[in-house]
C-alpha cells in the first residue's frame, strides 16, 4: 500500500458550497492542493433514466443523477438565486447580516463569470400587499431564474476552471473523517482509500446530512436541531399564478394557520415547469424544475406547500420523522409517491386513474393516484387545505376541485453543529459549511458559505 497522499485542504462534497470554497482557495492561493470528493458522478454524466426517457418511474439508482453528483442536487434544480439574507438559511445568525449579503453578491458575481444571467426580478409591494389584505405575508426578494438547463451549463463552465487549477475525484464515498489524524477514509471503484489534509471541509448537502450527522454523533461534536417541513408539491394551470409569477418570478407566501397557529409556506415556484422524483437514500419524494428553453416547458406551474415543524425535547429525530412519512407514502403508493387532486382529498374520497384522467389538470410527473390523508398526519393536511383555500383568494383557481397534489415533499435540514467560524467544536481544522450543516437552504447562502469558509481559511475573514 502506497504513502497517503497529503493536500493542504479536502472538500467532502461538489456540490455548490464546496465548489465556490475550492475556487476561492484556488483563485487566491494558487499552490493549493486542493481534492474534493464527490459521491456522485462527474456532471456530464448525471442522466436520470426518467428525464432521458427510458424509463417512466424512478428505480432506484445506486446513485441519485438528480440528487447527488458534481454540482449537487442544484445542479438540476429551477436554479433560483436568492439575493437576500430575509430567507434561505441562517447564516445572518451567526454572522454580520451585511456581510452575508456582500458574499451573496460575490458568489453571483462568479456564477455570471460562467455564464449565468445577470438579468434579475424585483421585489413588487402592490403584490406584497395584495396578501397582506388576505392575511398572507409575502417574503420578498431580488431573485434570478438561472432555470434548469441553463444552470447547468453555468455550473459546467464553473467545475471545467476548478479541474484546471484542483483534483476533482467522484463516485468516491467517504466512510470516516479521523479527526486526530485529519484523514479521509473513502471508497472508490471497490477499493478503501486514505487521505490526508491540513483542513477537511464538510461540504455534503441535504443527501449527505444523514452521514455528516453520524460522524457528529460518533465524534462527540453537539449538534443543534432545526426545523422539518413537510408537505406536497401543487400543480395547476400556468395562468392561475401568471399574474405573480410574472413580475416577480417567484411568490414566496407564509400563512399562519388558524386552528394550530402553524406556520405552513408558499416556495419553490415553477412557472411552466415540471414535477420530478428525487430518491434520498431510498426514499422517494417529490421536487419541481422550471427550463429556460421555451420547448421544455410546461402548461403547468408548480411550487411546493410545506409546513414547519420544530421538536423539542425529548424527541431529536426530525429528518427521520420526515423521512418515515415519506417512505410510508412509497409503501402506500408500491414504492413510489402519490398524486391526489385536492377536490378528492377534502371529500374524502381516493383519487383513482379514471379520476386523475377525467381531470382538467393534465400531471407533468407520472404518480400513483391515491389518498394523501393515509400517510400525512392530520395537522399537516389541515394547514395544507387552509393555505390553499387562503391563496385562492389572491389567486382565484388555485384551490379548483382538480389542482394536484403530489406527496411527500420534505424538506429536513441537518441539525447545525457546534462551531466557531465554521471550525467544529472539537474537531481542531474540521470545518463544515452548507445545506447539509444546517446552516444554508439555498443556492445562494450555500454559495456563500463556500466563499466564507475559504475566506476563514486563508485568513480573510476575521
């Protein structure tokens, strides 16, 4: 067995934080060694069988094209960049809020570097209050649309200038972090490798906030919980949110439910877009993508209707509470996930394929018709219904008899981790950045964090 081989700094993970901290580090300090590993494939091989048409269900694969690979699961996400520190994770919260703001802008800065937009939405307060007369509270923003297939050629652009100047190794899955020795144990193509870094950088994103999340426990590193939101995708006639959708691209609509007091929200907007399954360790649940490319798209728009959950004590378990009732919706479904339309749902009644055909909304995900109401809980649906009826009210045909409603969607943030500048807390030059540390929720807090880490790292950022 060969020496270890050393660099002066390890990436575990490719997705849009580990990218933007390695082009940093890299861009400022040009004799790095840089390595980063990625449990998925190199980008230009990430091919879902459903999107290249052989297939029409998800099955299974061993890894993820949609979630896991170079670039993350943003790769193949609507490419919403949010320019603002009101949403999106928690970075303001562990520092400057303008700061925070000022590396949002420089992540963009180098997205558009390769390639990506410069056009932007802006926020638009005769909407905002619109739903405020509604008891609706609409969060706003300067946001860009990169889209689906344009994103992924920015991020393309991005990785192609990181392999001139870093090592780049996929379909390697880490195992261990030594913390003592700052190795990284991983495998590759059947075979256990080791290697060694000055600084190891957690990079692993929502598909690898379950590992990250063992290694803290297994390393006595305190974590944090956060939130779990769980709810359905909708899906309805492109103009019923038209009037929103095109002036500010993307509505994002809290409702404060009456009966529990929850906090049930409006996000991740797909304008002519399209519902798609992603597979979180087994575990199917659904998301939605929007293209630029004018044939790509959809008569539909879609966004996601989740409610926010936070656990207290004794009860720490909430990615896997999450996760339970999504894989209860696969096994109610034979092992995929559940379309419903809402008529059906409040009649109590399970959407059947005569019922789903005879509807006027023509479903851009081939689901399983049935009944949400036999895997979500209660309160959860009960928030769903109120919302959906309360957005109708801002836009008419929102709550109509035959918008569909896909289950389970989740969206579990990793418990966040005891840290000081992002370095763990005892785990000396450990660092951890990103969705999958709990601290972004988003392409651009995620970008971000990159860039801090790197700054921290090379002594900028005091």
């Amino acid at each position: 067995m060969g020496l270890t081989k050393h660099y002066d700094a390890v990436i575990i993970g490719g997705g849009i934080g580990g990218l933007m901290c390695a082009y940093r580090l890299s861009e400022k300090k040009p004799d790095m060694k840089i390595l980063i590993l990625e449990r998925g494939k190199d980008l230009e091989n990430r091919k879902c069988p459903i999107l290249t048409g052989k297939v029409t269900k998800c099955i299974k694969c061993k890894t993820c094209a949609i979630m896991e690979g170079m670039a993350g699961a943003g790769a193949f996400s609507d490419g919403k960049y949010n320019i603002t520190t009101e949403y999106g994770g928690w970075l303001p919260r562990v520092m400057d809020e303008k700061k925070v703001m000022d590396y949002i802008l420089q992540a963009d800065s180098i997205l558009v570097q390769h390639g990506a937009q410069k056009e932007v939405y802006e926020p638009d307060n005769e909407l905002k209050t619109l739903c405020l007369q509604h008891d609706l509270h609409m969060q706003q923003a300067r946001v860009k649309h990169l889209g689906t297939d344009a994103n992924y050629g920015t991020m393309l652009n991005l990785i192609n200038t990181l392999k001139e100047r870093i090592e780049i190794e996929t379909e390697a899955v880490v195992n261990d972090v030594d913390k003592e020795k700052l190795e990284v144990l991983y495998t590759k193509n059947g075979e256990n490798l080791t290697v060694s870094g000055d600084k190891i950088i957690f990079a692993v994103g929502r598909i690898g906030n379950r590992m990250f999340e063992s290694w803290c426990d297994r390393n006595g590193i305190k974590r944090f919980n956060n939130q779990v939101d769980i709810g359905v995708r909708v899906e309805l006639p492109y103009e019923v949110w038209k009037h929103f959708s095109s002036r500010i691209y993307e509505p994002k609509i809290i409702n404060r439910s009456s009966h529990y007091g929850d906090r049930t929200r409006m996000f991740c907007f797909n304008e002519r877009g399209h519902v798609v399954t992603e597979n979180s360790d087994g575990v199917l649940t659904v998301n939605g993508h929007s293209y630029k490319e004018e044939e790509r798209k959809s008569k539909n728009s879609n966004f996601a209707l989740l409610c926010s959950t936070n656990f207290t004590e004794p009860f720490n378990e909430p990615v896997e509470y999450a996760r339970d009732i999504a894989a209860l919706a696969n096994k109610i479904s034979g092992g995929y996930v559940l379309v419903q339309r809402l008529g059906d749902l409040m009649d109590g009644k399970r959407t059947t394929e005569h019922r789903l055909l005879a509807g006027t909304v023509k479903p851009t995900l081939k689901a399983v018709p049935g009944d949400l109401s036999l895997c979500m809980p209660k309160r959860q649906l009960d928030n769903i219904i109120e919302t959906l009826q309360r957005l109708d009210t801002v836009a008419p045909g929102t709550a109509n008899y035959d918008t569909l409603l896909y289950g389970v969607e989740c969206k579990y943030y990793s418990a966040r981790p005891d840290v000081e500048n992002f370095e763990l807390k005892g785990a000396k030059n450990v660092y951890a950045l990103g969705d999958g540390a709990g601290f972004t929720r988003s392409l651009s807090q995620a970008a971000a964090n990159g860039l801090i880490v790197a700054d921290i790292l090379l002594g900028e950022n005091n």
